[in-house]
C-alpha cells in the first residue's frame, strides 16, 4: 500500500509500504494511483515526493508475486501519470531504488538520493528488460552509451556514481525526505 500525507504545508508526501524493501505488488501500484489522484486533487498540496518506508526506496518488482496471476493497476500508466503530473515530484531514495523502482524514480521531474543508496535495472539478471520505459527514460537523461551499460549488466551504481551520471540531482547524509521535501518546496 501507500501512505499519504501533508508535510511542510504545501508537499504531499507518497510514502511506500511493503516490507521489506516496498516492492511494487498490485497494493502498492494501486496505492500510487489513489495517493496521486488524492495530491493532485488537494489544491493546498504544491508538489510531491514519493519515498519508502523504513530507508528503503523500492527492489522493484515483488518476486513474491512472479509466477501469480497479474492484478492491479499496470506500471506503466501509472509512471506515465506521475511524469505527466502538473505538480513537481521528487522521488526520495534511500536504501535501493532497483528495476521497477527506479523506472518509478526516472518517471519522477526530480531524485535526491541519500549517499548509501544503490540503483540499478537488475532486469537483464532475470533475463528481461526494463520494461515500463526505463530503456527509454534512461538514455535519455545519461545518455544511450552510459544508459545501455547499466540496462546490459544490471550492476547497482552508488549514488556518487548516480550524481555524477546525472541519474540524481542532488545527494545527501542526512534526512533524505526532509531534503526531498525542501527541494520540493523550492520547485513548486
Ligand atoms: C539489494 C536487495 C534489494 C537487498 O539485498 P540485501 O540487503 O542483501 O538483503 P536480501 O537478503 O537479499 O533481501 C532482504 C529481504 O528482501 C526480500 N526482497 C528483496 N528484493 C525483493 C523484491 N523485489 N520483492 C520482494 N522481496 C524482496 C528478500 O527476499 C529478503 O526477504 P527475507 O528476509 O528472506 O524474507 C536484494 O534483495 C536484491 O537485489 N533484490 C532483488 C531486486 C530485484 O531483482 N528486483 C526486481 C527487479 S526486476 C523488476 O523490477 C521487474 C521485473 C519484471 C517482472 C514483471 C512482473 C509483474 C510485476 C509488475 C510490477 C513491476 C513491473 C516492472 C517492469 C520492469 O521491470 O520494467
């Protein structure tokens, strides 16, 4: 699932809820979907940020639901949502942003991450591609020759690596979310 909240006045705070790394199950997606349209809809709430729970962005997408049948709403509309929101979201990383998790930060107009954070499209590992647009969104922020070296080997980046690819726009020791809100605040 996903929480939503109201911080700093202004900022609507999406947070995910699926221990333990809030993988995105079909009570996740569908969390996402109903939070956005209730941020979008508040006129008071400026921006967003989307974070996870307990230091953790998102691993993607839950294997506990591989080999299940599909239910829920699809990633790929609802990353589509997010990148076509009038309001400013900033993703939130702690932890790991991996796969699906970070094809839902790259649909995202901003990422700050925390210095201890990997990210990664690990997808290639479970012989499949990034599928909800991160083989597009990727290149296009960093570059195709940079974009294909992650998306081919599936390695994790460090969030140094990240900064200095352009995958991040700013990185911290501290508070991840207070730092997400405060840019947040300063877009909007
Ligand atoms: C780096 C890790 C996340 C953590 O490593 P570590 O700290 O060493 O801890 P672990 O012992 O490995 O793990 C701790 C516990 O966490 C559980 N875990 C880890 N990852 C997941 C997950 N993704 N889902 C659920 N649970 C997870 C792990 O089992 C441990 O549990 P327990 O303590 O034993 O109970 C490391 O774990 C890691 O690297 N994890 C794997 C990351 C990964 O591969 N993620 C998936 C990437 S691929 C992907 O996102 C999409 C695949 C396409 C399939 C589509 C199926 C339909 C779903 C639709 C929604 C998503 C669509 C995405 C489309 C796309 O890929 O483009």
């Amino acid at each position: 699932m996903a929480q939503y909240t109201r911080v700093a006045g202004s900022v609507g705070l999406i947070t995910l809820q699926n221990p333990p790394v809030n993988a995105l199950s079909a009570m996740v997606r569908q969390g996402i979907v109903d939070t956005m349209e209730r941020a979008l809809s508040a006129p008071e709430v400026k921006s967003l940020v989307i974070c996870g729970q307990k230091e953790t962005f998102c691993g993607g997408a839950d294997i506990r639901e591989f080999g299940t049948k599909m239910s829920g709403p699809p990633l790929i509309p609802l990353i589509h949502a997010i990148e076509a929101s009038t309001k400013p979201v900033v993703a939130a990383i702690e932890g790991v942003a991996l796969g699906g998790g970070l094809e839902l930060a790259l649909g995202c107009h901003y990422r700050i991450s925390h210095s201890k954070a990997k990210l990664g499209l690990p997808e290639v590992t479970l012989g499949l591609l990034p599928a909800a647009a991160g083989s597009q969104r990727l290149p296009r922020l960093i570059g195709v020759p940079a974009a294909l070296d992650l998306i081919t080997t599936g390695r994790h980046v460090t969030a140094a690596e990240a900064l200095q690819l352009g995958i991040v726009d700013q990185v911290t020791d501290h508070s991840t979310v207070d730092a997400a809100v405060k840019f947040a605040l300063s877009v909007a």
